[in-house]
C-alpha cells in the first residue's frame, strides 16, 4: 500500500498535460486524476485506521493478561502446579498478541514484567513452605520409625501392641510425596517386621542400623533431596547408644525435638 501512496504522490508533483486540449477537458482529466490518488489516500488512511484499532485491542488484551496474574498474586492461591502453569499460559497469550501502540509500550511491558516476577516470587515462596512441610511430616514418621528401633535394642513382649499401634499412627501422619514415602515406608515397613517376626530378622536390622550409623558419620548428606532422603534412611547414634534420627546435623535424641547443629 505504502508504495501506491508514494506513486500517487510522485504523479502529483509530476503532473503535466501532454497534450493541448481544451480548458474544460484538462479539468476533467485532471479531476480524474485527482480522484484515483484520493481513493489511494484514503486506502491508506483506512488502514492506517484499523491498524491503529488492532494496535488498541492489542494493548486491551495485554492489560488483561497482567490483571489476570496480578488478581492470582493477590488471591494468594496455593495451588504450585496450577501457579506455574498459568504462569506458563500467560507467557504463551503475551506472545501471540501484536503490536500495541507506541506510547504505551513501555508501561504495558513494565507492567507485565512486574506481575510476572510478583508471581513468580509466590511460586517460589509456595515452594519452599511445601518443602518444609514435607521435612516436618517426614521427620515425624521418622521419629517414629527411631523410637520403634529402640526397642531392637531392649525386646519387648508388648511389642505386638507397640508395632500396632505405630501402624495406627503412621496411617494418620500427613501423605508424602512418592518419591520421599518409599523409602520411609520401607524403613517403618523392616522394623515392624523384625519387632514381630522371630528368627534373625531381628539381628540383620540391628547389623543394617550399625551401618548406616557408620555410614553416616563418615559421609554428611549435603543438602535439599539429600536431606530428606536422609531423615528417610539414616540413624545416628545417641548419648544414650540407641539409634536416633540424623539428618544434615540435626539429631534427634531418644524422645527428643532436633537440634540444629
């Protein structure tokens, strides 16, 4: 189109009969001519207009898509997965909209940018609560797994009841994610048996306990994963010689809270 515009100018600034005719002719001609570049001219302008229009609903649009992160940032959902995934969506909507006006550029991208980081923040933050709680309800089952291990060392005739009503417990303890509850539950899984199966299941779990003490002291978990795997397989040792939770310096004495070290 631009180039019909600039045609249509060159032949204006060109214009000169070529032939004589009379007065009355060269002004229909002329006329003729003038009305073939308006209608080139208001073309353009009417394009120029609904780009100016595409421009505008382009900018509506991306003003709802930055007031749809900012109201997820201010309902402060809790939903990880859904966050990051709407997070995801948002990024794809930004994309696939065009232009927007000029002026408004700048405000419309540092708002989006804002909103982004906002959320972002939130997922990060929702993370890391979801982390601890799952430290927290993964200590508990391993302060449970401890304190049935302890009676390893001193056998029991009530163990039965013990091992029962630890499997009462350990139904009612918040869920775990499956890649933490594994290993835990086949922790819980081996002491239950040895506290209630006679023969040396007994003795080859005191002889694994000693191991993992051994294992322990030698190699310190380092962080993140590692620490919850650790809560989930490692035993220490207490001041009292009986096996006690341990993970990434925090111990877990006989009937005591973690200390951290």
């Amino acid at each position: 189109m631009q180039e019909a515009v600039n045609a249509a100018k060159r032949a204006q600034a060109e214009w000169q009969p070529t032939v004589q005719a009379q007065r009355w002719e060269e002004q229909a001609l002329w006329q003729q001519f003038r009305t073939a570049c308006d209608a080139v001219f208001a073309r353009r302008q009417e394009e120029q207009q609904a780009a100016d229009a595409e421009r505008e609903n382009n900018l509506a649009n991306k003003q709802m898509v930055c007031e749809a992160i900012e109201t997820l940032v201010a309902a402060e959902h809790s939903n990880i997965e859904q966050l990051r995934a709407r997070l995801r969506q948002a990024h794809e909507q930004w994309n696939q909209i065009g232009h927007v006006p000029k002026t408004a550029l700048k405000a419309i991208e540092k708002r989006f940018e804002t909103a982004c980081d906002q959320l972002d923040k939130r997922v990060h933050e929702l993370q890391q609560q979801a982390t601890r709680q799952e430290v927290l309800h993964l200590r508990e089952r391993a302060r449970l797994c401890t304190r049935l291990e302890e009676l390893l060392y001193t056998p029991s005739s009530e163990a039965m009841t013990v091992v029962e009503a630890a499997r009462s417990k350990w139904q009612r303890l918040p869920p775990l994610p499956a890649t933490l509850a594994e290993r835990i539950q086949e922790r819980f899984d081996a002491v239950c048996h040895a506290l209630t199966e006679h023969g040396t299941t007994r003795e080859s779990l005191l002889q694994q306990l000693e191991l993992n003490l051994e294992e322990k002291t030698s190699v310190m978990p380092a962080h993140g994963d590692s620490c919850r795997g650790g809560i989930a397989a490692g035993v220490c040792s207490s001041q009292n010689g009986m096996p006690s939770i341990s993970v990434i310096g925090i111990s877990y004495p006989q009937g005591g809270e973690g200390s951290s070290g």
